[in-house]
C-alpha cells in the first residue's frame, strides 16, 4: 500500500508545493541576554537565531551552543552526553507543576522511575487505550457533522486531549464529573504555562516572580485530585487493568513509590500527554485543510480499513499514509519544539568544545526545518515518512536517547486514533481568515484560532 500512496501523493506535487504552512517568526538579528529573556517569556521561537535553519551548528552569546547536527543531536542524547543533565532554568519553570517526576529529576532517582513506569507504555497497553481513544474520536467527528460550519482546531484538539486524560486517568471518580476534571485541568494548564522573565534569566529562586502574585490554586487543586484518584483506584483493587491509571497502580503493586513522587508522575503524564497530541492535532488538521487532495486520500485509505466501527490498534497499523501525515506534522510543528540540557563535563564532538557548564540548545523547530538537512523543509511532504529512514537525531519530536519521552507511542496512538475517527467522515477546509504564527512556551502551540470549514460527508 505505501508504494502505491507515494505514487498517488506524488501525482500533486507541483499543486502542493505551491502553498507554504504558516511558519514561526525567528530571530533575525543578535539578541543580548535581557532581550533574549524579555522575549523569551512571550513567544521562545522569537529568540532562536534564523540561522539555526542554515547551519547545522552556532555559536550563541554567553556559553550557549545552538545543536543542529544529527550526528552531535545524537552524541549528546545517546551517546557521551546522555547523562548531561536538564537545564536548570527548565527546572525552574515547569518545576512547581510537575515536582520531581520523570521529566525533571536526575541520577538514580530518574532511572528507578523511568524503569518502575516504562511498562506502562508498552505496545501491550495501547489497544486498550485505543478503545478509549475511539471513543473521543466518534464524539468529536458526531459533535462536528452536527455543527455544520466553522470550528476552531487550536480548541478541537485540547479538548479532545482533556477528553481521553479524563477518561484514562480520571475516570471512576464519583465525587467528581469528568466537567470538573476537565475545568481544573484548564487552570491547571494555564497557570503552568506563565514563564517568569527571571527563570529564563536564571536569576536566584528566592527573588519573586509574577507567578507569585497569582493564585497557586491551580496547581493545588490538581495536586489534591491526582492524589484522591490514586488512592481511590488503589482502594478498588481492580482484577485487570482498564485504563492508564488501573497501569499506573498496578506497576506501584510490583515497586513501591511514594505518594507524592506518585503524583508528581501522574501530572507529569497529564501535561506531557495533553500538551503533544493537542497541538499536534490542531495543525495536522490545519495541514489536510490546507492540502485538501492529501485529505482525500488519507480519507480513502481510513474508511477502507474501517469505514464506521471505532477505530482499533490493529486499523491505524494499516494507515501508513495517516502516519506519515502524522510524522510531517511533528516534523513542521514539533510540540517539543525547543529543550536544552546543561554540559555536565567537558566534551568535544566533532571538533566542537563543550566545557563544563556549558548551555547546550537544541532548537527541534529548527532541526527539522534545516535546509542542510531537508529538501524544501519549509514546505509539507508527507511522503518523506513513507518507505524512507531519516538519519538518526534530524528528526527528534519526542527527543532521543534514554531520556526520549516514554509517551512518544501513546501519544502516537492517540493522534492516529482521533484523526482517523474524525477524517473519514469530515471534510475540513480552509476559511480566509489568517492562520496564527506557532507560540513556544511551554510547547508549541498555535498564536490564536485556526478557523476551518467542517462539513460532513
């Protein structure tokens, strides 16, 4: 089948290649530290040099590297640097959100963790999620054909996304409606999103930040209901696994955790779930409007596997073009777009000295759109994911190395799922209202709405 996608991809090229997707508005000129911080707290892509498109590596102010190259991306994830530590301004931003779990902690801490919880995302489990996964999708694709006319995708996909962790982690909690869950998770995810201008500037911690003159409650309240649900579901002693919580418990039967790591986990999931598969899906949706030839052929290749049936594991193995939509979409508009770690020792890689302390950027939007590395990167190609293997460390949506997101199947799974569930029986198309540059904060996420067309079939 994939052959035969490409050749029917290809047919449209030249029509394709004509339309460019809304791209981020970098830095074009140096950047001083204050500046850099100042702008970083709005928008962090209006601070990464242009450059970084047409090199493959640079020389930042300070002690700051910019990492381009897949072959020193991989050195430092997988290879000689793999131990290198987040960076510390990282911690100090998403640190009051997520606690000590696998994003944020380091050293024994870190592997016990990420050994304790990497059952969970086994191949394994992902059926069962799918199911769940389905069952936002065919409420999404009915509440669109009922609609009949204009819907916002930068708002589809969060609130599909609220929908599953509601629904794979929430679930059961009879003191509380999936509503209210979703409403905290709202709050919860704005307040994590507010960068400090003295975080980035890596100023001392007992300084204020505006962060402080707002509510924590947020925070609190999520902190509160991850730690009834745990218990909760604990409590009922379920004899097989349901959802991604029933996993969660189960794993903590076999290696014992305390509650508030336990927590501090469960939010770090929520977050890192949420925030990838949401964005991802409003500008993949974006992308097919835009390419609407594309969309039909994605569309044919889901109702041949599965014309009205919730969609399974088993059908999206068979949608290779779907993924390979799915793949350019990440490659375009990675949710992940920017992450740094800090040098933990003196390093040289290919003639490049890095010293101890060192800042070591690797801007992924920019990785995957280096024209070193792509051809035509700036324009949308979904057959280059199809019967090709990109070279390891140019194309690094969930990271690499042992610290790759240990959700990148999950959240795979959950955007083939939706998209299939919601394509094969709505047509999205492209309206004239103008489509917002991306935003990088705490992930990359579209500037405003993205108003398209949806029609039923």
């Amino acid at each position: 089948m994939a052959p035969d996608g490409l050749h029917r991809v290809g047919k449209t090229q030249e029509a394709r290649d004509s339309v460019t997707p809304v791209q981020a508005k970098l830095a074009e000129k140096p950047i001083g530290l204050l500046e850099f911080a100042r702008h970083a707290g709005r928008n962090m892509l209006e601070v990464i040099p242009i450059e970084t498109t047409r090199q493959t590596y640079l020389r930042g102010p300070l002690n700051i590297h910019y990492i381009c190259d897949p072959e020193i991306v991989t050195e430092l994830l997988v290879g000689k640097g793999r131990d290198f530590p987040k960076a510390k301004f990282t911690k100090d931003i998403i640190g009051s959100a997520v606690g000590n779990g696998l994003i944020l902690s380091e050293g024994q801490k870190w592997k016990a963790q990420r050994r304790r919880y990497s059952p969970l995302f086994a191949a394994r489990n992902l059926p069962m999620l799918a199911q769940h996964f389905a069952e936002t999708g065919m409420e999404m694709a009915d509440s669109l054909a009922e609609g009949h006319g204009l819907v916002d995708a930068a708002q589809m996909g969060p609130a599909a996304t609220l929908t599953n962790i509601s629904r794979v982690m929430f679930a059961g909690n009879e003191e509380v409606s999936a509503e209210e869950i979703r409403v905290g998770l709202r709050k919860y995810f704005e307040y994590i999103t507010l960068i400090s201008l003295f975080d980035l500037m890596g100023l001392p911690s007992w300084l204020p930040r505006q962060k402080w003159f707002r509510s924590k409650q947020p925070v609190t309240s999520m902190r509160w209901l991850a730690r009834q649900v745990i218990e909760e579901r604990r409590n009922e002693n379920r004899p097989e696994p349901l959802d991604f919580l029933d996993l969660m418990i189960a794993a903590l039967e076999e290696d014992f955790e305390d509650i508030e790591t336990t927590v501090d986990n469960l939010l770090t999931f929520v977050v890192a779930g949420h925030e990838t598969s949401a964005n991802a899906f409003a500008w993949g949706v974006y992308l097919l409007a835009l390419h609407p030839d594309v969309q039909a052929e994605i569309r044919n290749e889901i109702r041949s596997v599965s014309p009205e049936a919730p969609i399974t594991y088993d059908d999206i193995q068979k949608m290779p073009l779907l993924r390979a939509h799915i793949r350019e979409t990440l490659r375009l508009y990675p949710s992940a777009a920017f992450f740094a770690r800090d040098a933990g020792a003196e390093l040289t890689i290919k003639g490049i000295r890095f010293e101890k302390g060192d800042a070591l950027f690797f801007p992924v939007y920019s990785l995957h759109r280096n024209v070193c590395l792509w051809e035509s990167p700036n324009l949308y190609r979904p057959e280059r994911f199809l019967g090709t293997t990109v070279p390891r460390g140019q194309f690094i949506p969930f990271g690499d190395g042992p610290r790759v997101c240990i959700g990148a199947q999950y959240a795979e799974t959950e955007l083939m799922v939706l998209m299939a569930s919601v394509l094969r029986c709505i047509v999205f198309s492209m309206t004239a209202t103008p489509v917002p540059r991306p935003v990088l904060t705490f992930t990359m996420r579209p500037g405003g709405p993205i108003i398209l067309n949806a029609r039923p079939i």
